[in-house]
C-alpha cells in the first residue's frame, strides 16, 4: 500500500533568510516535492525515511524563502506502482519534483513519465546506466552513482591484484544487469575474463546453489552484482561455506548501512566505492553532526546525501528561474540546474553534464578489520579517490540523444 507523507516547511527559517524582500515568492503555492522510493522492502534502510529527513534537512538549510512540502511514496520495488504513483503525483497531487531511487527499473519508468508531463525526475540511487544514457531526456538528472561509477574501481583494480577469472551472482532486474555488464567491461579491459553467472529474483534467502556454482566454475573471484538485504544475506553464507577463504570478493553496490548491519567480521577487507563517506573530512562531519539527530540511530549514507545534495542543488535552481515559470517548465529546471556548479557539504563541488549525470569524485573504500574500528559507525577506511572526471562515462559515449 502507497505511504504518504505531506511535511510543510512554510518560513520556519524564512526570516533569517529575509522572506520579506520576496513578495512574489509569497504568493506561490508550496513547491512539492515527492520522494519516490522503497518503504517496506530490502532498501529501506538504503533510502526511505532516512531519505525524507535528508530532503526536509536541505530545505531547511537553504532556507528557500517560498513554502515547500514533502510527500514521500512507496513503489514497493515495482515499476507498475511506481509509476503509477509518478503519474498520479503529476496528474492529480500538484508534485512539481519526483525524486527516485533506489530501484532502476522504477527510476527509468518515472524518467519516463516525468518527461511526458514535463517535470524533473532527479535520481538519487539509478544503477542503470541508461537512465543517462540511451533513456535519457531534458527532464532528469542522476545525482549519486551508476553502474560505470560502481563498478569501474573495484573491478580495475581487483584484476590489478589477480582476481582474473570472475563469476557473478547477479540481481535479475535492469539494477543487476546493468551492474554486471559495467564491470563485465571493466574485468575484460583490465585483462580479465567472466567464466559465468547466476542471476537471482530480488528478496531470495539461500544462495548456497549460486555459490556452490561459483567454487566449482574455476573463477577465482565473486563479483556480487546485488544489494541491499540481498547482499547481507549472501555475504553471510559465502563466509559460512568458506567462500570467502578461496576466492576474492568484490560487491560493486555497498552502503554504509550494510556495513553496519552484517558487522566487520563479515564485512572485514571487503572493497567497495561510494561517492560520499561521512567520515571523510571535516565539511563531511558537520553536515553528519546536523542531520544525525534526526536519523533514528543510523549515520547517513551516500543515498541519503544525495537526496540532500539534489534538492539543495533543485531549490538553487527554482531561486533562479521563479517559482512560477519553473513550475510551468520543468526541463527549464533541470537546464538550470545542469548551468549551475553545483556546491554543498556533503559532496562538494561538482558540475551536471549534458546528459543529466552529476561529476562527483568516488573513494575506492575498504572495510576495517574489527579491531580497526574505534566506534560502531567507525567502518570504512579511504584507500583511494578517483577525481570526478574518471567517474562518469564520457557524454559521447552515453548514446544520450539530448546532448
């Protein structure tokens, strides 16, 4: 069943930020923004909530000067309900921004829509790689990760350090299969091969055949192009069937959450990229320190930085056009935003390209060995940083028809 949420952000902080030197502003009715995402399944805790309180806590923080509301809804990991609450929200409920994650095949149904009703669909957690490439269109950007970002260190570099031969276990939906073709190509370009894979539907438990397919496939590595609760409970058996002790182990799509959730003794040595670690400096700390209270106990991951991240960046934008011709032109809104540097504490600095992809550096992460960690959300050291412009596919290389 479809959650909601309706939060009212009115001028909480709207006079320090001198609302009334903006009467046109005024007069608008609130921006909404709907929050499209997983409220009951295995990536829950990867977006969700926490997400929610991410988006109200760059409201809160830019101080827009005009009434925004936030609706959040749950697509339940199927691109038939998410795309029906997409075109509902435009249709009937007056959403004027969707953000979407973290399930591709979701994501690419909204772009979709979006398009057609000419508003922003601002991804948040889009692993295919389409949604900027051969789907892309004016009305979408994709903030946080893809495939190729995924996918491009860990596999370069485990190759680099003799994982040569490789079987994945993969997630049977657009996610997986794009994971698995990014780091395919990656493997091969190193000097690697793939001698097979096994793909699963999402939400399955036991593993043991996939695995025990991957110890007697000749592969000397497991890429594991999966996540979430998926993730954790395949990670567990390959640790209670010794998998672990004979092949390398390379997950393309790890969370801070993850980490939390299957401990370091599961997790230990496992490398992994994101583009955001809240303990990575000390811009990073402070925004971790203002948005933490609000968490419920967890730390926030690189999901829930994007979705701070992009609605800061879409209300720099909405500043800049008019709340009024914006709304009225929602690929105006994101050619506005693609204009703009883009500037905020979790991220940085960084830029949109042509096709929709934000350029945002990557750390190459490794998790700690228990007896490295100091504190319990103490689990990533940074082994490495890939400047921004290696992150994203090259535009002319998208096959994205708008650029």
């Amino acid at each position: 069943m479809t959650q909601f949420s309706r939060r009212m952000f009115m001028g909480t902080v709207a006079a320090a930020a001198g609302v009334s030197a903006l009467p046109a502003f005024a007069q608008s009715r609130p921006v909404k923004i709907g929050v499209l995402a997983d409220f009951s399944g295995i990536y829950t805790d990867l977006m969700g909530p926490n997400g929610v309180v991410c988006v109200e806590q760059a409201i809160a923080d830019i101080a827009p000067g005009f009434p925004v509301e936030v609706v959040f809804g749950d697509h339940q990991n199927k691109a038939d309900i998410g795309a029906g609450i997409a075109r509902r929200w435009f249709d009937t409920d007056g959403v004027d921004m969707l953000i979407a994650g973290p399930n591709s095949a979701v994501g690419l149904a909204a772009s979709a829509i979006a398009f057609e009703k000419n508003k922003p669909c601002l991804g948040v957690a889009v692993t295919a790689t389409d949604f900027t490439g051969t789907q892309c269109n004016p009305n979408t950007i994709n903030w946080t990760y893809d495939g190729y970002m995924l996918s491009k260190a860990v596999a370069t570099e485990t190759v680099r350090a003799g994982g040569k031969k490789w079987y994945f276990i993969t997630t049977d939906n657009a996610f997986g299969h794009s994971l698995q073709a990014e780091a395919t190509a990656f493997i091969e370009a190193a000097g690697g091969e793939v001698v097979g894979h096994s793909a699963y539907p999402i939400g399955m438990t036991d593993f043991a055949s996939f695995l025990l397919a991957a110890q007697s496939s000749g592969a000397d590595t497991l890429g594991l192009a999966l996540g979430g609760t998926d993730l954790l409970a395949c990670l567990k058996q390959a640790t209670e069937f010794g998998v672990t002790d004979t092949m390398k182990t390379a997950a393309f799509v790890v969370f801070l959450n993850d980490l939390h959730a299957a401990g370091l003794d599961t997790m230990r040595n496992l490398l992994f990229t994101n583009s955001f670690y809240w303990d990575l400096n000390d811009t990073t700390r402070a925004w971790t320190d203002r948005v933490l209270p609000k968490l419920g106990g967890s730390y926030p991951g690189m999901v829930h930085a994007g979705c701070y991240a992009v609605t800061a960046h879409y209300l720099k934008a909405l500043a800049s056009l008019g709340v009024d011709a914006a709304r009225a032109d929602g690929a105006a809104v994101v050619a506005a935003m693609k204009a703009m540097p883009t500037q905020d504490d979790a991220f940085g600095a960084g830029r949109i390209l042509a096709n929709g992809r934000a350029e945002l550096p990557a750390y190459l992460l490794q998790a700690k060995a228990p007896e490295e960690s100091t504190a319990p959300w103490d689990l990533c050291k940074v082994i490495s940083t890939m400047p921004a412009v290696e992150t994203v596919r090259p535009v002319e290389e998208t096959g994205c028809s708008i650029v």
